[in-house]
C-alpha cells in the first residue's frame, strides 16, 4: 500500500505542479491576481481559519509550527479540488462563468520526537479573463462619426509554489516552524485595439513577466492550558517582503492599416526586478474544548503598499513602462470560525463527523484608476466525513461549501458559490506491530 500512495503522490504532484487554478475575474487584469487559498481541506470549511489550529491528524499550512502535532505513526496525505459557479454584474448587465480547478496538494508526517515535516504545492495568485468594450471615435456630440474601436482585454497565468516545511516543539506548549517554497510561473496580458474602419492604424499592448523565486513563511503558536478540558492556542506567522528577480516586459505593437506594416516598441529596461511580494503578518487565537469545541478568529496584514510593480506610462507625449511605488493599497483580512466533533474516536458514525464553519472580511490590494479595489465578505459551511473500511478508519473526506462577494457600487460585483472537496488520507506508516 505504501508503493501505492507514493505513486499517486508523485503523479498528483506533477498533475499540480502543471495545473493553474482558474478565474474568470477581470480583477485579475491587476497586479499578481486574484490571490489563491494558503488553505487545506479542513481549514476550507472554516474559510481559511487556521492559525492557531494544530491538528495531529490534519495538515495546517497556513501556521508551520503546526507540523509538530502531527501524529508519530501517521502519514498524512490531502488533495483537494473545487468547482465554482460566478455572477459578474456591472449597472444592469449580469454574465455567469463556471470553473473547476485543482487546488491544492500536502502531505506530511513526524520526522523525530516533536519535530514534524510537511511538502506540497500551493497555488499562490491566479490571472484568467477575456472580455472587450465597444466605443464610438470621437466624444459624444460628434454624432457624424461612423467609426467605432473595440478593445479586447485578454490574460492568463498565475504563480505557484512548492513548499517543505518543519515545525518543532522544543518545549511543552509552544511550536515554532518555516515554509520554505520555490515560487515559479508567468503570465501574459493584451489590450488589443482594433477599427470597424479598416483605414484607421491599430494599436496594441501586451505584457509579459516570468517569476522563479522563493517565499518564506515563518509560524509560531504558544499553548495555554486553562482547565482540564480547555486550553487556548495564539499563533503568529511573518512572511518575508522581498523582489522577485523578475523583468516584466511591454511590447506596443502599431499596424498601419493602409500598407500592414507592424511597428514594435518594446519596453523593459526601466522595469527590471519590479515584482515583489509583501511582507506579511498574522495573529490568530483558537480555544479547545475537551478536543469537541475549537473557535478561533485570525488577523492578516499584506504590506502591498511597500511594494513596487511596472506600469505603463505616457507623459508628455513620451511613452515607457517604469518601476512604480504606490500602486497598491494594504490588504487587511479578519476570519472568525471554528468546528464541533461530538467524538473523534467515537465507534458511531456520526459522533466522529467534524462540523465546520467561518466567516471573513477582506480589504482589497488593488487600486483601480485612483480608486480602492473591492470589499470581499465570504462565508463557508463544512464536514470532515470519517472514512471507514475494514483496514483504515484514520481519513476524512472534507467538503465545504463557500459564498464569496466582491462588492462595489462603482466597479463590477462578483458573487461566487464554490464547492471544495479534498481527501485526508491518513496511512499508519510508522506504527510497529507486535506477533504473538
């Protein structure tokens, strides 16, 4: 069974490592994207509440110090995927778009004595859209014109990150751990401009930018015991600020309608190394009850607006794409959640089933023409359902059901419903059995 899993392990990590999750959103036009969940299955359920969490039978890659409780006989495995259904409205137009997409995949499992290890890929950011608008040449009194230009908007790519992490608990109560991830991936984005009037010149933007770089994340919780059956867990990570060592490029590309001649310009010098991801700090607290009980609430902070990113300039009739600071707002998120399990080891059923739910409120990184990006409100529902046969009874079946709204009375709304579904498979590697 070992040779089996490990099999599946390795094909499910090259199925990820090729994957890139999927958006339709026009806000990922912006920046790195639409930023993915740093979340496994279980913490799904509760909307990404994870850090003060340390399962012994659950991956937590949200705080690494976590990985110390990882149970001592126990090899965890966790892939999940998700389909989601969204609604697009801006003023009285409404358009729906579907997606299913491969999210995540962890495993992990005890090193040495309160030293626990974990590897995975992650997504990290996501870009996916394609839409135009349509506009007359010429202002709105010139009602002669018969003219009209159509700009179609088109990008995909993301960022990805495989991660190895450790989490040790040198003393009783409290755990320090890092992830240490390669950070890789690109994307390409267009503005294609083009004339109902075949006489009229064309004029084209795309940009390009290809990433291989590292992230850091350190954790640490601190474990409390209040009572016989209560104690409280405050857990605290940073993840590092730095450059990206990346060299984004704009091409503008002029077609003479007349001749079909293509003029190109391309723009790159004065954007060197000007991705970067933002320093990041987060506190949560969690409180237990008798291993039934678990509630928490988790704080984020993403310094965005430290960071720098290329933009597109033209400034007295002089064009360049220029490294620029400012560009992006700080993005503060508050999660709230928890679950209830009757009975973990209970020989019934439904006492074993884990009930999960979360909330969250989020500000957004971008700012779009001056203006703050969206506000985002999500809530989650869950189950982390036993899986039992006649040789393991150790793994759960996770599945989540998630409502996500990107709010803006001045911008497009978006309105997701998504359904996450991943596989605990929870193998006892390590246990030595005794024949009598």
């Amino acid at each position: 069974m070992k040779q089996i899993l490990m099999t599946v392990s390795m094909v499910t990590l090259s199925m990820a490592a090729s994957a890139q999750s999927g958006t339709n959103s026009p806000y990922s036009q912006y920046g790195l994207g639409t930023l993915g969940e740093q979340a496994s299955g279980f913490n799904r359920g509760m909307n990404g509440l994870g850090l003060g969490f340390h399962e012994h039978n659950q991956i937590n890659t949200i705080n690494p110090a976590s990985y110390a409780s990882i149970d001592s006989l126990s090899f965890i495995f966790d892939a999940g995927i998700s389909g989601q259904i969204t609604n697009y409205k801006e003023g009285g137009r409404k358009i729906n778009a579907n997606n299913a997409n491969f999210e995540y995949v962890v495993a992990g499992f005890r090193l040495a004595k309160h030293l626990g290890i974990s590897f995975g890929i992650l997504p990290y950011s996501n870009i996916g859209y394609n839409y135009y608008n349509t506009e007359k040449v010429g202002n709105s009194s010139n009602e002669t014109s018969t003219t009209s230009y159509v700009n179609t908007y088109n990008g995909s790519g993301g960022l990805h990150q495989a991660y190895l992490g450790m989490g040790w608990m040198p003393i009783k109560g409290l755990a320090i751990g890092f992830n240490a991830s390669y950070l890789w991936g690109n994307y390409t984005r267009s503005v294609v401009n083009s004339y109902t009037d075949s006489y009229v010149n064309t004029l084209s933007r795309y940009y390009t930018a290809t990433v291989n770089s590292y992230k850091l994340d350190f954790g640490i919780q601190y474990t409390q015991k209040l009572s016989k059956k209560d104690e409280l867990t405050l857990g605290l990570t940073y993840s590092l600020g730095h450059k990206l060592g990346a060299d984004p490029v704009c091409q503008v590309i002029s077609n003479n309608a007349q001749t079909g001649v293509a003029d190109t310009a391309t723009y790159s010098n004065n954007a060197k190394n000007s991705l970067e991801l933002p320093t990041t700090y987060s506190a949560g607290i969690m409180w237990n009850h008798a291993g039934s009980w678990k509630i928490g609430a988790d704080y984020q902070l993403q310094k965005w607006s430290s960071t720098v990113y290329p933009q597109f300039v033209n400034k007295d009739g002089v064009t360049d794409y220029v490294t620029t600071k400012g560009m992006f707002a700080d993005r503060h998120k508050f999660t709230f959640g928890g679950e209830f399990c009757p009975q973990e080891n209970s020989r019934k059923f439904f006492k074993r089933v884990h009930y999960r739910l979360g909330a969250s409120y989020a500000t957004n990184y971008l700012k779009i023409n001056g203006a703050d990006g969206p506000k985002e409100y999500s809530v989650s529902a869950g189950f982390g359902i036993p899986v039992v046969n006649g040789y393991n009874n150790r793994s759960l079946l996770n599945i989540s059901a998630q409502w996500v709204r990107q709010d803006s009375k001045t911008m497009i709304t978006e309105n997701s419903f998504r359904i996450n579904i991943g596989l605990t498979f929870n193998e006892r590697w390590f246990a030595k059995w005794k024949m009598e």
